[in-house]
C-alpha cells in the first residue's frame, strides 16, 4: 500500500510540472543567429556562431554592423531631394568583431518555456566616417563640406557622394546582455536579447560641426535574434 501511494504522488508531481517536449529541446550544439538591433545611438545588424563549451556554457564570435547617431542630429525637410541634417560632418558607422560567453542560467525544458541566457563579449571595433555633402547646385552636380557661413539647407548629396574620403577610426568595445530564447520550434532559435555596450575610439569621431563631438559611445540595446541550432 505504501508503494502505491508513493507512486500516485510522484505520478500527480511530474504531472503538475508542465508538459515535457517529445524530443527534449536543450541545444548541446552550436547555433548561428542573425540580428536585428536598436540602440540609443542608432540601429544595427549582426551575425553570431556559438560553439558548444558544455551542456550549459558556449563561447561565440559576433560581427556586428551599425550607425552612430549625435544626440545633437535633427532632420529637417530639405528644398530638394531626402531630408537632411544641417550642420553635420560626417555619416558615421562602425563595424565590430568580437569574441564572447553565453551561460545558459535556465534552460528550456517544457513546452511555451523560456530559456534564460547571461552573455559577455569584447572585441575591437573600428569607427568609419563618410563625409556628410550638401546640395549646391543640383542641376550641375555641385556639392560641398558644411560650412556655416556658406551652407544652405538646398538638400543633400546622394549617398555615396564621399565615399573616396571616407576615414577609418580604431577603437575596443565590450558590453553585456540578458537572451530570452522563445522559439516553440526544434533547431530554431527565437530571442530577444537586452543589454548595455561601450565603444572607445582612439579619437573623437566627428559627426556634427559645432557640437560636442565623443571617442566614448555607451549604450542601451535591445535586439530580436533568429537562427537555427547546429547539429555535432
């Protein structure tokens, strides 16, 4: 009788603890992901490939690829031609490589579960400066720098006007973030990851003419991550 009882408890409690997958969805292997991201100094993609360390803990090199705003940036409505920003030097970008760890806190065992993923990275990035050209004439395809006692607000350049002056900038990052991983799917990856990043450069990157430009770039970031798990 004592058996019996023992048995209908345990039955009840891994009953009460949700329902288990058919096919145990803990990733052993490594995973390649894809992101989209959003950021207080702009937006950004990047890709990432985690090698498996153990059941619980892998290391990973990311790339990521993004813009650099100045909180000082307002668009306005030009004359002719896309918006543009009166008063700016240069577009700015950066591009970093990093190495990283992901330590898998909770894992996802049951179905509509979350796994819960604690992730450090640093690296080196390098800060990319296209200059920023106004309209002067657009019917000739005049275009100039900003000058504040010459620059009007006529419109700006096409995009790729610039690009033989662009300057590169050496600098180091680091962060870390919080990965919530969602996906209901096996071998498929869903996140939503959230955390903090600084970006030194070994100057000031120029991005406005008047304002106070920056070499320390800190930021919030929140970005949606998809992918697939790797098989051994």
């Amino acid at each position: 009788m004592h058996g019996i009882f023992l048995l209908c408890f345990f039955s009840n409690h891994v009953h009460g603890q949700g329902d288990i997958q058919d096919d145990v969805r803990v990733f052993y292997g490594n995973e390649f992901t894809v992101s989209i991201a959003a950021n207080t100094n702009g937006f950004g993609i990047g890709s990432r490939y985690a090698i498996r360390k153990d059941a619980r803990t892998k290391y990973f090199y990311e790339f990521q690829a993004s813009n650099i705003r100045h909180s000082k940036e307002i668009g306005i409505i030009a004359d002719v031609g896309a918006r543009l920003v009166y008063g700016k030097n240069n577009s700015t970008y950066s591009m970093a490589f990093l190495y990283g760890n992901q330590s898998e806190k909770f894992s996802k065992l049951d179905k509509g579960s979350v796994a819960i993923r604690y992730i450090t990275f640093f690296g080196a990035v390098l800060g990319i400066e296209k200059p920023y050209y106004y309209v002067v004439d657009v019917n000739n395809r005049v275009y100039e720098r900003f000058d504040a006692s010459t620059t009007s607000k006529y419109g700006r350049a096409p995009f790729f006007v610039g690009f033989g002056e662009i300057s590169l900038v050496p600098g180091l990052t680091t962060g870390a973030s919080v990965n919530f991983e969602f996906s209901n799917k096996n071998k498929v990856i869903q996140a939503l990851e959230f955390g903090v990043q600084v970006q030194v450069y070994l100057r000031k990157l120029e991005i406005m003419h008047e304002a106070q430009n920056n070499f320390i770039f800190p930021s919030f970031f929140v970005l949606y991550r998809f992918g697939k798990a790797l098989t051994l």
